[in-house]
C-alpha cells in the first residue's frame, strides 16, 4: 500500500482525510504535534509524534516513512488570533511549511495537497467566489495562506514541485458513521458552539453583527461537509499521482446560508430552543463568502455528497452528543 504523509492528522479534516485513504487502499501516516490535534482521533494508520518546527523530527520521519505524497493540514487557522499574534501564525503556517518542503525536497516526495483558505481573497468583489480572483486577504492567517500558495507556484517552477492547493469555505458536520467530528479546543466555529447551547451546555449563542447587508442583516457562509472535503483531497492526490499538477480549487457547496438560518436549521434538528444573543460584529468577518466549485468539479470531478445545510448539522449534532 502507498504511504501517504499526513501532516496534522491527529486534527478535524486531517482525521477524516485519514479514514477515507485508508478505505481507498493507501496507509496514511500522521506527523502531528498533539498541540491541537488528539492522539485518539489518528484510528486509521501510523503515528508519529513529531513538530513541523524541528528539522530532526522531519529527517527522521521521511527516512522511516517513504512515502508518495504528502497533505498538509497542520497549520493555525483562527483569524482573531491571527491579528492579535501575527508571529504565531507566520512562524507555524509559513516558516515550519518552509521546513516542510525542503524535508520533501531533500528525501525526494514532489507531490503535495496543500489546505488553503477562502481567506486569501479578504473581502469578495463578486459571488460566487472564482479561483480567479485577486487575492485580497484581510488577516495574517488569510496572509499565511497567501504566501504559501505563491511559494508552492515558485517550487513548482523551480523544482517541479506538483501541488494542489484546496482553498476551503466553511469546513463543517462530521463523519457519517460518527468515528470522527469536529474536537477543538477552544472552539469558535459557529455550528459546534450553536450545537453547545442547543444542549445547554452555553446558555446562548452570541450572533455576531446583525447589521450587515445580507438579507436578514447576518452573515452568510458556505458550509461544506468534512467528508466532501476528504473526498477532494482524494481528488487531489490522484491528480498529482497522474503527473498533473493540480493548480488551486475553491471547496464550498454554492450557497450561502446565515448564522440565524444555521441556528434555526439546528433547532430543527435537535428539537431544541436555541437561546440567540445579538452583540456586535467580529473584526475581520466578510458579510458573504461564498464558493463557486466549478472549477474542481469540472477538472476533478467531484461531486459533494452531502451539501444540504441539514445534513451537515445531523451528521454534527450526533458526534457532538457521542463526545460530550
Ligand atoms: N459566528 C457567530 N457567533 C459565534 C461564532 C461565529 O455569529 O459564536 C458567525 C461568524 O461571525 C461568521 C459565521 O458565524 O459569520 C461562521 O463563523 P466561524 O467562526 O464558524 O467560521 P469562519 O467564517 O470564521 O471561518
């Protein structure tokens, strides 16, 4: 079997990622820190404990493990945090993937599936959101991104790294057969802090901004299906085993759905009351992000299976009530 590196596989897309190359006939192997990812979600392949900032760590896992590809998800990706601990998130999103990529150079892995961000374009100048638009990013994570998706171009023609660089919307649900979910620590993602006060665990949740120009005044994202996502980076890595170099592909299911929808599908689907709080708004936060995935579904011929709003939060709600 083709060993697959997965980098920050002990994490949310990681570990579904992990599950589905596993049922598609690779052996991944997780390189991951623990510093955000959990050992007990690393269930389908290897482990090995090891820190993106130590350049022994990485010698010694690509001599232990040769591998065919590796997919990098191991980067931090809050933007509040981000703005107010830029050197954070320079250092692990930009530095530690520069080390990432000399250690492929130097053991000779030129194959590379990369987790990038709607981030990159800041602010939209049109929905739905193409690949080809500027990038226009608004935060040092967006920033982060940014920069390694124009470094992974400078590789390529410089070293013939093959790459693809999946920029996702809103990553969200959990896996079907509930083995795998959504584990952050401290959460601040909309659906599992929704799911948290359905269940009483937070006596409300704050809705940030009512005053934007969407039709009910609240933000609009797209959310995709964790397990959509896995399947892209699937996609992906076929590609770049083909000899094609992927390019970029934006990851969403088209629509655009806002936080009070999101909190009235979620008491549709728990049965609960869902107490709401309006504060004011999140700094950095877009009034519509919104993909258009032509492009991937064209070229790679994905096809997202679960891209009902309602679906993505059953497949949440039942993880959250496994681990909580
Ligand atoms: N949001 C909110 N309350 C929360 C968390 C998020 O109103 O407690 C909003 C947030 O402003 C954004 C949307 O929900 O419009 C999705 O936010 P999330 O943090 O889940 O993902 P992001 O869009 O930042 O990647």
């Amino acid at each position: 079997m083709e060993k697959i590196a997965v980098i920050g596989g002990a994490g949310y897309i990681g570990s579904h990622v992990c599950k589905l190359l596993k049922q598609s006939g690779y052996s991944p192997v997780v390189f991951d820190n623990l510093s955000t990812g959990h050992r007990r979600l690393v269930r389908w392949g290897e482990f090995f404990k090891g820190d993106l900032g130590s350049i022994s760590d990485l010698l010694r896992f690509f001599k232990k493990h040769k591998v065919r590809a590796v997919m990098h998800f191991s980067a931090f990706a809050y933007v509040g945090e981000s703005v107010d601990n830029p050197a954070k998130y320079y250092l692990n999103n930009v530095a530690n993937t520069i080390n990432l990529l000399n250690a492929m150079r130097n053991a000779g892995v030129n194959r590379f599936v990369f987790s990038s961000s709607c981030a990159v374009y800041g602010e939209p100048v049109a929905l739905p959101m193409r690949e080809n638009m500027p990038f226009n990013p608004i935060s040092p994570y967006g920033r982060t991104k940014k920069i390694v998706e124009e470094m992974l171009v400078d590789y390529n023609a410089a070293y013939g790294l093959k790459f693809t660089a999946l920029r996702y919307f809103n990553a969200a649900g959990a896996d079907p057969d509930g083995e795998t979910g959504e584990l952050h620590c401290p959460e601040t993602h909309l659906i599992p802090l929704v799911l948290d006060a359905a269940a009483g665990r937070r006596p409300y949740i704050k809705v940030f901004g009512g005053n934007y120009k969407t039709p009910d005044g609240t933000c609009l994202r797209d959310y995709v299906h964790v397990a959509d996502l896995a399947q892209a980076h699937l996609l992906a890595l076929r590609c770049l085993e083909r000899g094609e170099g992927g390019g970029a592909f934006n990851l969403g299911n088209g629509n655009g759905f806002s936080v009070l929808e999101v909190i009235e599908m979620a008491e549709k689907v728990t049965g609960l009351k869902i107490p709401v709080k309006m504060v004011p708004r999140r700094a950095g936060d877009p009034a519509a992000l919104v993909a258009s995935s032509l492009r991937i579904q064209r070229n790679l011929g994905w096809k997202p299976q679960y891209n009902s709003l309602e679906t993505i939060i059953r497949h949440a709600w039942a993880w959250h009530r496994k681990i909580r």
